[in-house]
C-alpha cells in the first residue's frame, strides 16, 4: 500500500516522523508556512542518537490547499491549535483518508471525530524527546518508538498498513489493541514531569528527581494518575509508575515540552494535560487532590507561558 502523506504541524514532532518517512520513500507533504523558504533551500536535518541525514528534496507548502487530498494526515500542531484545523485539514480529505493524531493528552482524537467522522481518525502515542533546534533541524535525544490505534474501535486492516509505513520509515512503531488505555499510561509521565517542570521554577527532569520532595510528588502525581485511569475503565497497573520513573532517570537532564513552550511564551496544552483528566476522572469517582492543585496553579499563572526571552533557543521537544 503507498501512501501520500500530508504533515501538519512541523515543529519537532512533525519533521522528524514527516522527515524519516521521506527519507525512506514514502510520498510526504509538509504544510510549513513559517520556515518554507529556509527549508526549500536547505533541506531537513535529523540528527542525534542513532540519526544522522539529511532530507534534501522537502515537499513543503504554506497551504493544504496546494497539497491536496492525502491517504494519511499527521496531525501535529499543539493541540491549542486545534481550532486551526477546522480550516487547514479539509482540502487534504477525500472519502478515504485517515486522520491520525500524534498529540498528546486527551480529546484531540475526540475533536477530529467531531469535525471530520469518527471513522476516519486513529492516534499515535509518540514516545520520544526531540528538539527542533533550527528552522531546518530536529535533534533526537532518546527513544523513537510510536504506538498506533484506533479512535474507539479494535485494530484495523488500515492500522497495521500505517504501521507498516512507519516500518518502512525506520521508526519502531507497533499497534494497540486500546488507544485510550495507552493515553492514560503516557499521562502518568506527562502530568507530573510536565507540570512540576514549571511549578518548580523551570528545571529539567534530573533536578526534578534529585529533589527528595518533588521526587514524593512525582510519584504521588503517577499514582493518581493511575488512579483516574482505572477509575475510568482502563486497567492500568501499578507498575506504570515505577517503570516511568527507570525510564526519566536514564534521559538524564531533560526539559519537558510544556516547560519550552512556557519559557518561549507559547500557549501551554494545559488542558488535553491536565484539565480533560481530571475532569474525566472525578466525572468518575476518582479524588485526585495532587492533580487538581498542579492543574489551578497552571491555570491560575495563564495559557502562556512567561515571556519570550527563550526563543531565540527554538526548543520544541516532545514527550
């Protein structure tokens, strides 16, 4: 099966996957209005851990219109742009593409279904740190692997041949049996890590765990987390919590995605992080007090971050 491919969103998350799948083949579109002209000339550069090419001949646009309907869309942008796609993803759909999403938090696959068909949409769950250093370049630090599934629904047929493409494209990838379940198990990550980033004054992972007090509060962030999951029906066990943590202490000093989007002022996903859970799980049942402090004192310093002194480093990592 050969796929054309649109990107939307090429921030890190964006290129990097756009990128792999072009370098190995695969017919791929980037809308990619801001850094068009740098990157027509210059190319996209993956480097880092186990990478290093360069994607000479980029597909790139500064509209979906000039792209034209596509087999797969890569949803990409924060999901506080997601409004924007009501617009930008139309001229990229005929009867048959699929919308996948490589978001994160909840309700962005619930979005897409509401504005283009329930049918048409799967998500990935993208467990990698990355950081666009330039126009033109994405630095990979660790891992790389995605897991794929459905929208409300069993694997299907077209969900292997997604994964198979991003196979092909050198990126270990495999399919899920319940997409819902594994958002869950990324939030036990997301949640504590991105946010106490923040609240503790802008530090990176390592100085979050070397911190006996913010350590204890990691750990009781995870376990709410895991507490709302199975609250909501999704059988997440306890283990998640240890296993994330092993996971964080060999990255070494990391700084989570929302922490960048703060100190470059961008919009914060403080939402699909941390406000869709919470309300999903006390909806539930669940009595998360860690997490409702953690989500009012996000709320309460804004839906940006702290200034723009920060992005001339263009930071935009994922995990």
């Amino acid at each position: 099966m050969s796929l054309r491919i649109a990107v939307v969103g090429s921030g890190a998350i964006g290129s990097y996957y756009g990128a792999k799948l072009a370098y190995a083949g695969s017919d791929v579109h980037f809308l990619m209005r801001g850094d068009l002209s740098e990157v027509h000339h210059a190319g996209l550069y993956v480097r880092g851990k186990g990478e290093n090419f360069r994607l000479a001949e980029v597909n790139c646009y500064n509209s979906t219109k000039e792209i034209g309907p596509c087999d797969l869309v890569l949803i990409a942008v924060k999901a506080t742009s997601n409004t924007d796609l009501v617009d930008l993803v139309p001229p990229l759909l005929h009867r048959r593409t699929m919308l996948l999403t490589l978001q994160n938090g909840l309700g962005n696959e619930e979005f897409l279904a509401e504005h283009f068909g329930a049918k048409r949409v799967l998500g990935a769950i993208c467990f990698i740190c990355l950081s666009r250093t330039s126009s033109t370049e994405v630095e990979r630090y660790d891992y790389g692997h995605i897991k794929i599934g459905e929208h409300g629904r069993a694997p299907q047929l077209r969900t292997q041949e997604v994964a198979g493409e991003f196979t092909r494209g050198g990126v270990q990838c495999s399919v899920v049996e319940n997409l819902a379940l594994e958002r869950w198990r990324k939030l036990v990550w997301n949640i504590p890590f991105n946010g106490l980033s923040i609240l503790a004054g802008g530090i990176d992972t390592a100085a979050i765990l070397r911190d006996e007090d913010l350590r204890r509060t990691t750990l009781g962030l995870m376990e709410e987390v895991i507490e709302a999951a199975n609250k909501c029906g999704y059988r997440l066990e306890r283990s998640a919590a240890s296993q994330q943590m092993k996971r964080t202490e060999t990255i070494g000093p990391y700084k989570p995605s929302t922490l960048l989007d703060w100190e470059a002022g961008r919009p914060l996903e403080i939402d699909p992080i941390w406000g869709e859970p919470l309300r999903r799980a006390t909806a539930a049942g669940a009595n998360l007090p860690r997490l409702e402090i953690v989500y009012t004192l996000l709320k309460s310093r804004g839906e940006t971050g702290r200034g723009k002194e920060s992005a001339a480093k263009m930071g935009n990592r994922s995990s």
